[in-house]
C-alpha cells in the first residue's frame, strides 16, 4: 500500500512520477526491441532452412573421380537404381533419387541466361515440396514429362510461361566425326514454380531424367543419388550409413555442407545481437534507479516517521523495492505485449516500409528469400522476460537498501 502511494506522486513531486514514467517507457522499448529483434531473427532462419530443405536434395551422394574400362576419367554412378535401393533401406531416409545435373545456356525472345538443369522423373519432380507445392506456380506438374519446368525467376528474365518454347544450348553436346559440336534443343515450358529461394527461382530447370541422361551424355549413369531424410536437423547420423551403403569411393555433401557457414553467422549474430539489446534494457533499467534515489531523497522525512512508529528496514526496503520492481514488472509486460504485436504484423509493416522507401527494404537478391518472417518463441520471450525483470530487480536494491539504513534520527533532525 505504502509502495503504490509512493509510485502516484503528488504534483509537489513530480519529478519523481516524471522518472517514473520514463523508467518505464524505456524498459518497455528495450523489451519490446528484444522480443522483436528475436522473433524476426527466429523467422528468418527457419524461413532460410525451409527453403533449403524444401527445394533441395538433404544429402547428395557421388562418386569420386574413377576410370571406367575404356580408361576415360568419370564420375557417374553406373549402378544408380540399385544405389537408391540400398539408400531407401536405410531408417530415417524417406526418397532417394538418380539425378542428372549440368549447366546449360536458356535462350527465348531474343534473351538468354545461364541455367542449372537437374534431370529428374516426374514421381521424383511431384516430391519436392517447394516445386511441387508452389502457391505461386504455373502451367501443369503432370505434363512434365512432355517438357520442362522452369523457376519463375528464370521465366520472368525471358518473359516466359506454360506452353512456349525455349532453346537449351549445351556447349559439350553431339560427338561428330569431326570432334564435339553444341547442343541445341528446344523445350516447351510445361511448368512454371516458386521455391522461395531467389537463387533457386532464378537459375534452376528441372528436365526429364531420360532426356538429360541424353542432352548431357550422362548414358553411362546418373551423376549424384539425392536423399531426403526425416529428420535434416539430425543429418550428421546418416553420414556413416551412407558412407557404407555407397562402398568405396562414394562422397556424401550434406545440406548443412553447403549451408552450415550461414547458418552458423546467422547464431553468432543473433548471439551478439541479444547481447546489444539486453544492454539497451540494462540502460533503460537504470532509469529506475534514478527514480527511486530521488524518491528516497523527497521521502526521508516519511521515512524517519515509519522507523520511529515502528518499520523494520526490511520492511522500509521491501517498500521502496516494490517501487521499483512494479515498475520493471509493467514495463516488461508492456515491452512483451508490443513485440509481439511487431511480430505478428511484420508482412504489414514491412509493406509499409517497402512503400515508404520505394520498395527496396527488402531485395531477395540478397537476403535470399522474398519476405521477413518472424517467429514468437517461447524461449526468446522466456529470455527476455527473465532479463528485463532480473534487471529491474537488481537495480532497483541499491536505493531500497539506502533508504532501509536511513538513520530515523538524521533524518527528522531538521523538521
């Protein structure tokens, strides 16, 4: 009763109630900050691991550099049916598929561009989540083995969609009397996908298995068996199964291979970016410190009256620390309620600033994927809770204990 007294200052003391509300105001923005900043970089990660996992094979398993019986240096797999066989038994693995893959130039309306084909069947096409399932999609995934399929970054370049034709050029193409001579076939674009991946979108063609087996001189055997597992965060304990499915000479390179140098920036800045904005709180916590040094000045003669009728210093500390605390605990409630609002309405708040800055906040090129997810943890707003109130707590002991050893005497010596 005495603490919520104190905290509703009259006017002759409005420079505490002042101290107060900007104590306040400030560990709800720095906790707000926090929850946000925590819950965007949550979002992101877990939108950048999706598309990975989404669009592209979990472990990619080869061949080391062999020669075959005609003495020529190659690295097919031969025997890539039955290598996906033995894979498929391994537990945990869900898909295995031969893949062909090469690089070919993509021309149509007098454009071109650089593609990366995978050769694929059509079962195999329909299983990737991120192809298959596009909310963005064109064209018809079951004619697939009529034409190819092609990223929406790629027909965007070179103004294409379902049912046009475009021209693959493959350099090292047709062996001729006469040494090798290009490539050239024309394709229908059958399907049109968006994986999410800007990179992926961009560059990617996938082309029926039999006919990249063709277009590349990829006869003698697929160039990689691509798997699927259940459980990629776990992708590590596969490696040595794989290793001795694949006998000698087999290579495996794992999705966190390709990506685990990102990923592990992505930790280490998120490490770094708490430690920033915890400092925020701690500084906004410190207001609350100045607040209740001035309130224990305003109320020294009060505090001399309570002592002599009677208060214990514990219970004078007590007073002044639910003082301050009350003033961590809202401003922490607050801070959480409004970061979560931010991470709920991030897509509209970033349209907004998109608008506002003509639409280059956000450049996929960059950042890889097309939006800014966020996502509430548990953990993270655990985190920040506990920081901001532990904080508030602990600032707030060094004026409670002040006022708790105030001298009654010293203090209504001069009233």
């Amino acid at each position: 009763m005495i603490a919520w007294r104190y905290l509703r200052a009259r006017r002759a003391e409005g420079g505490v109630s002042v101290m107060t509300w900007i104590s306040l105001v400030g560990v709800t923005l720095g906790v707000m900050a926090l929850v946000a900043t925590m819950a965007v970089r949550a979002g992101f990660r877990a939108e950048f691991v999706d598309t990975i996992l989404g669009a592209n094979a979990h472990v990619a398993v080869s061949r080391a550099t062999y020669l075959d019986e005609n003495g020529v240096a190659t690295r097919a797999i031969v025997d890539a049916d039955r290598l996906a066989e033995q894979i498929r038994a391994i537990p945990g693995v869900t898909r295995a598929a031969p893949v062909i893959r090469g690089q070919a130039m993509v021309t149509a309306n007098e454009r071109s561009n650089v593609a990366e084909v995978y050769g694929i069947t059509p079962e195999d096409l329909k299983a990737i989540p991120r192809v298959a399932g596009s909310e963005d999609s064109l064209g018809d995934i079951s004619r697939f083995g009529e034409g190819i399929a092609i990223g929406s970054g790629i027909a965007r370049e070179l103004g294409l969609g379902p049912g046009d034709v475009v021209k693959l050029i493959q350099p090292s193409g047709a062996r001729t009397a006469f040494g090798t001579s290009p490539r050239v076939n024309a394709y229908e674009v059958v399907y049109v996908f968006t994986a999410g991946r800007w990179d992926i979108d961009r560059t990617r063609i996938y082309m029926p298995y039999a006919e990249a087996q063709s277009f590349f001189n990829r006869e003698a055997g697929a160039d990689e068996i691509e798997v699927f597992v259940a459980d990629p965060e776990k992708i590590d304990d596969y490696t040595l199964p794989l290793l001795a499915a694949g006998g000698e000479g087999t290579l495996i390179w794992t999705w966190r291979d390709a990506s685990g140098a990102f990923l592990n920036a992505l930790k280490i800045e998120d490490d770094v970016m708490f430690v920033i904005l915890s400092i925020l709180v701690l500084i906004a916590a410190m207001n609350i410190t100045s607040g209740l040094v001035m309130l224990v000045k305003n109320k020294g003669r009060d505090i001399g009256i309570l002592r002599t009728m009677g208060l214990t210093e514990g219970s004078v500390l007590r007073v002044f620390f639910l003082c301050g605390a009350f003033t961590g605990v809202l401003g922490t409630i607050a801070g959480v309620l409004l970061g979560c609002l931010i991470a709920w309405n991030i897509d509209g708040i970033m349209s907004f600033v998109n608008w506002l800055t003509g639409g280059g906040a956000w450049d996929p090129s960059i950042r890889g994927i097309y939006r800014l997810p966020a996502e509430l943890r548990a953990w993270d707003v655990g985190r920040a809770v506990a920081l901001s109130l532990i904080l508030s707590f602990v600032v707030t002991i060094f004026p409670a204990r002040r006022a708790a050893r105030m001298n009654p005497v010293e203090a209504l010596r001069y009233e």
